[in-house]
C-alpha cells in the first residue's frame, strides 16, 4: 500500500512538471532556448514545449523599443554648456544575439546612447546642433546602428528631443534675434524710400516734359481736399503767375 502511494504522488509530480513545460508565445515573442547551457534555435511563436530540468527559456520581445535618453551635460566645440535628452527607437531583430552577445541589451543599449549623444553633440558648435537636428539625428541613429549590429538590435531612429541652454545664452540669442528683426525692419524701410524716390523722380521727370500735368495734379489735389470737412483751405499759386510781379 505504501509504494503504490509513493509511485502515485511521483507519477503526479512528473506530470506536473511535464506540464510546466508547456510555453505559449504570443506573435511579437521568441524564445531562446538553453540545452544544458548549450544555446539551440529560437522558438515561437504558438505553443511550445520546454523539457523541465534540461532546457531553460528565455522570453525575447521583438516590438519596437521606445527609450529615454537622459539628459546630458554637453560642452560644444564653441565652449558652449547646453543639456540634450532624446528618444531612442530600436528593436531585436536576432534574438539570439540579444541574449548571448550581451548580458542586458536594454541597459547596454541605454548606456551606448547616452555616451553616443555626448560625444556626437560636443562635436559640432551650438548653431549647428540647433539649426541641423536633422542631420545630427541622421549621424547618432547610423552611429548607434552600426555598434549595435553585432548585438542583434536594429536601431530604427533616433530624435533629439529638448535642448536646454543657459539663461545667459537665452538672452543673449534673444538680444541677438531683436537686433536681427530691426536690420531687417530698417532694410526694408530703405528699400521702400528708394524705391518711392525712384517713382517721385520717374514723375518729375513726366512732369517736366507735359507741365499740364502738373495742372492735372492740382485740380486732382483740390478735389481731395475739398470732399472733407475742412475749415480752412489752402490753395497755393503756381510760381509762374508771380514771376512778373517778382520781376
């Protein structure tokens, strides 16, 4: 009676752990697989089974990665301290590799961003790294790409998402970008007077050659003046009636 109890509680136990063995992944997951330490091909996604006590699984995601990049303290090249955070966009795409070339690829892949964006931003001059995000997006994701290949991971984009600047450079650049705004302003008045010189001349000259023109023009003036309700009005004397009295 004792060793039919016994072999019935050991059969329970072997089937339990059989079922243990039982693994579902769903379709963005794949399991690494570990046969007595020994490395076997990646699994899933649907049901698979691992054998207990032999086979040890690990669980790999394949989605894209969303990561904050911290901010870092960066002196450009124009001795210039700024701080620059960014967003990093990756994804496993050789589990394998993930797990067995990497102890912590999430980590890693963290740390490689940060020392990437430090030594890529203190390259360039502050102007450059505010006017060209583009390009230095462009130069940090084929950087980090590159180092991280051999990891499995693909890194899809990288964005530089705030760059903070000193107080006194904040002022500075607004002083600068008013002090831009009124050479702007007084260009574009200087062109707008030589332009209308060049019209008042254009006119003299027309003027010149017809002088009833000039007639035209007053009885133009006289009507303009007269439709509003002025209490005094000023009619001035060709120059030409009075040459004889001056005479």
């Amino acid at each position: 009676m004792v060793n039919f109890a016994s072999i019935a509680t050991v059969l329970i136990i072997c089937v339990l752990l059989a079922i243990t063995g039982i693994k579902i992944l769903r379709e963005y997951e794949r399991a690494v697989i570990f046969r007595l330490g020994r490395l076997v091909r990646a699994r899933g996604p649907g049901i698979t089974y691992v054998i207990p006590l032999v086979e040890k699984m690990m669980r790999v995601d394949l989605r894209t990665i969303t990561m904050d990049v911290p901010a870092q303290d960066i002196i450009t090249r124009d001795n210039v301290s700024i701080k620059v955070s960014a967003v990093l966009y990756f994804r496993v795409v050789d589990p394998n590799r993930a797990i067995t070339e990497v102890e912590n690829y999430l980590f890693a892949a963290s740390q490689l961003a940060q020392v990437t964006l430090r030594s890529t931003c203190g390259q360039g001059l502050l102007d450059e790294i505010l006017a060209e995000r583009e390009k230095l997006n462009a130069e940090l994701q084929k950087i980090l790409d590159s180092q991280t290949e051999p990891w499995g991971i693909k890194v899809v984009l990288v964005e530089l998402k705030n760059i903070d600047l000193p107080q006194e450079m904040q002022r500075a650049m607004a002083k600068q970008a008013e002090a831009e705004r009124e050479r702007r302003a007084k260009v574009i008045h200087a062109e707008g007077e030589f332009q209308a010189s060049q019209k008042l001349a254009d006119a003299a000259e027309i003027i010149a050659r017809q002088p009833a023109a000039l007639h035209l023009r007053f009885l133009q003036s006289l009507v303009e003046v007269s439709s509003e309700n002025n209490s005094t009005l000023v009619l001035p004397v060709p120059i030409d009636l009075l040459r004889r009295f001056l005479g």
